[in-house]
C-alpha cells in the first residue's frame, strides 16, 4: 500500500489544522496510524489520494446508509445547487422533509432543523430545561451525544478513544448538572431519579449505543428508562443521531417500541451533507422560538441543499425490503465473523443491532462502558493495521461501530471476511 500522497498531505494539514484533523478520532493515533487523505467513494469503495481502494465499514460514521454518491442523492443535491445554496429564508424543501421525519419518527409531531448531531442534543437540552424548569441532565457513561459542554461527561467517541475524562474549558459550574451513570443498570437509574426527580430535566440516552462500540440495550432498559421517567415527570430524549433511520426506518423507538418525549436526528437525514434535527410532541416543541421562549437559532438551518439530500436519501430507504435486505446480510456478516473468532481462536464478541456493529477483542460480553474498555486496544490496533493493508477500512478505534450499508455486496462481505481471518491467524503469531 502506497501513501506517499497521503502523508505529504498530512504534513501540510498539521502546519494548519490542529492535529491536522477536523474531528479528533480521524487522526487515527489509538490505532498507531497516520490518517489516509480519501479523495472519492461510490458505493462502497473509498478510494485515497494515492490511488488506493478501501471496502468502507465506516461510511462517514453512519450517515452513508446507500453507499457513497448514490445517484438519487447526488442528483438531488446537483438540481437543488443550481437554484441557490442558501436564502436565510423557509424553502419547500424544508417543508417535506420535516413531513417525511414526522410521519417516520414515532415520537416527532414537529421537528426543527439544525446543522449538525451536536446542535440537535445541545438543542434539546436547552428545551428539556426550558420547558421543565429544571437543570439536571442524566446522561449513560460511554454514551455521546457531541461535544457541547453538558456532555463531556465520562463520554464516549474521541474522548473515550483518547482516554481523555472530560475537556478543559468546559466550566465546573456547567457538569455539576450532569450526572452520569452506567449503561443497562436500571437499578442506579431509578435511585438517581428517585432521589433528584425534581431536579432532573431529562435522561438523554443513545437507545442503541454506538460510541463506546455497538453496545445494545438489554431486555426491559428502555422499557425502564421510559415508565421511570413518564412516573417522575422526566423527559426522555432518544439521541438517535446514529440509530434514526438506521436500525430501522422509525429508528430505535420504531424497532424497540419505545417512544420518548423528545428525538436527536443527524448523519443520515442530511444524506452526507451537514444536517441534524430534534423533535418530539408538539406541546414541547411549541416552547421553541418563536412560538415560545426557549431561544434556537441557524443561519444555515435547513440549508437547500442538505434537505433535497435528505429527502432523496429518505425516499430510497422507503423502498419495500431495504432493511430486511440490511439485516439479512448484516447478519450472515456476523454469522462469517463469528465462525472466524471460534475457528481461529482469537475471543471476540460481536455485537449487533440491524446494521450497526463491533467486534470487540474480549472475551466477556460487552453491555455497558466498563465491559467495553476490558477490550484489547492493542490488539484491535493491531488488526486495523492489518485490515487496511488489505483494502479493509474499519473504525480506527475499538470504541467505535461499523456500518454495513445498502452498497455493501455479498462479494464485499466475503471478501472482508476473508481478510479477517487472514489478519485473525496473523493476530496469533509473536
Ligand atoms: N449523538 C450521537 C449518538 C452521535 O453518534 C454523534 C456523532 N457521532 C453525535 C450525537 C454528534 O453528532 P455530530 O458529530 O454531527 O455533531
């Protein structure tokens, strides 16, 4: 694998970009790499900036659910760039997305667009907050809901794959409000609840977490969040940024059967371009400008743009069997990956939800953040490494899932197989 061009490139991005990144995990430095320049994907083949080719299990972190460039989407983005990019004014486009989203999305009566996961959860805080008069936040350790300051506790992502516990320049005055506690233990939950309900705003949780690795909900924890906080007069906000349109076209609450009060959307109803978006009962989301007092603002929301892209990308997804032919080969793909783990010898455990997976390198289960960090990071490094030599481009970080995406053939899953088991048996070599 050649990366001559690559690495210039990263030389030149690190005199002008802080870690030469724009987003701290790509730096791929838990994994012991230096990042690969990606200069085209098309379904689901990355190619890099020295012309080699990748099976891409990281599709932009989940929003390429069709692969990349699909021509519905590009074409959506194409006609709507050749009207303008952006007016500062309400388009139609912005009208039948949101109609898509609320008819889609079991706990959304209206959904407000915003440009990114972060501003959606950092949104419906604020709302959460405004419309309950209260401050505490609960949150799940290992969970991420982006990086404003009420969330950069004990979370998962970049801060978890960094071993970084919080962030300097978020005020103490600001965390005190947030409490987090462990994933699927719904014993500290209700102790929490019962002894601060009536300081307690919200429980935000990711309904299938993705940002300490794939970490499904167990039996009944949704079930328990949701009958605890309807109980104590607590909103429940599903951060559905990964899982909206992902594990199901409804997302988590459509697959699980849980609705919550108030929905975090982002990565695929943008269709690639930067979108993210928060809903839920209209009586909430009436407390929002200008309707009512809880400020929410953006220049760029509901850019022309991204929604002619999310609009394409939604309409794909409503195609008859798009996810039982997502779940179908992403569970032959686990089926593959976990013969390979019994049959070379190397423990795993694989964890799935739809489309959305991780491979862990240990051999317990994996349910909640403490579990996930018994894994091996070194060992993880080590396959990534091998993985990439291959043409294989998983996460560069044991924390993170990787996504199987409509794009993904049969032929591609065989092969990615194929290479794990080469790197698995390698794994076992000193
Ligand atoms: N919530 C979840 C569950 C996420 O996975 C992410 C990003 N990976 C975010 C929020 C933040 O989204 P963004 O990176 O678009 O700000």
């Amino acid at each position: 694998m050649k990366r001559t061009v690559s690495d210039e490139m990263f030389e030149a991005a690190r005199r002008v970009i802080p870690g030469g990144v724009n987003s701290p995990v790509r730096a791929c430095r838990s994994v012991g790499c230096d990042p690969l320049f990606i200069k085209r994907g098309l379904g689901a083949v990355l190619t890099d900036v020295d012309d080699n080719e990748y099976i891409d299990f990281v599709c932009s972190w989940g929003p390429m659910i069709l692969g990349h460039a699909h021509p519905s989407v590009i074409a959506a983005i194409q006609a709507a760039a050749v009207d303008g990019t952006s007016f500062g004014a309400p388009t139609p486009t912005e009208v039948d997305l949101a109609s898509l989203v609320v008819e889609a999305v079991p706990s959304i009566e209206k959904v407000r667009f915003v440009n990114s996961g972060t501003e959606a959860t950092m949104s419906a805080v604020r709302l959460a907050r405004g419309y309950t008069g209260r401050n505490i936040v609960v949150k799940f350790d290992g969970c991420y809901h982006g990086h404003a300051d009420s969330f950069l506790v004990k979370a998962g992502s970049g801060l978890l794959t960094l071993g970084i516990p919080g962030s300097p320049g978020v005020p103490e005055d600001i965390v005190k409000n947030t409490l987090s506690i462990p994933y699927n233990n719904l014993e500290i939950l209700e102790d929490t609840l019962r002894q601060k309900a009536a300081e307690i705003a919200c429980v935000i949780v990711e309904p299938v977490a993705g940002n300490m690795g794939c970490v499904p909900p167990a039996p009944g924890f949704l079930e328990g969040i949701r009958r605890l906080t309807k109980e104590l007069n607590i909103l429940l906000i599903f951060d559905e940024v990964i899982t909206g349109f992902r594990v199901a076209y409804g997302g988590a609450q459509e697959r699980f059967g849980i609705t919550p009060d108030l929905t975090c959307l982002g990565k695929i109803i943008g269709g690639g371009l930067p979108v993210g978006a928060y809903g839920g009962k209209a009586e909430i989301m009436d407390c929002v400008a200008p309707d009512g007092p809880v400020y929410q603002a953006g220049t760029l929301s509901g850019n022309p743009l991204a929604m002619a892209a999310g609009i394409a990308m939604l309409k794909e997804l409503q195609r008859p069997g798009v996810y039982t032919e997502l779940e179908r080969k992403s569970a032959r793909f686990e089926e593959m990956l976990n013969g390979i783990s019994r049959a070379t010898g190397v423990p795993t455990q694989l964890n799935r939800v739809g489309s959305v997976m991780t491979v862990f390198f240990t051999p317990d289960p994996v349910s909640d953040f403490e579990s996930a960090m018994r894994s091996d990071t070194e060992r993880y490094g080590q396959h990534y490494r091998q993985m990439l030599s291959t043409g294989i481009y998983l996460a560069p970080s044991q924390f993170e899932a990787a996504f199987v995406s409509m794009a993904h053939s049969e032929k591609d899953l065989d092969t990615a197989a194929k290479m794990t088991e080469w790197s698995f048996k390698k794994l076992l070599e000193k």
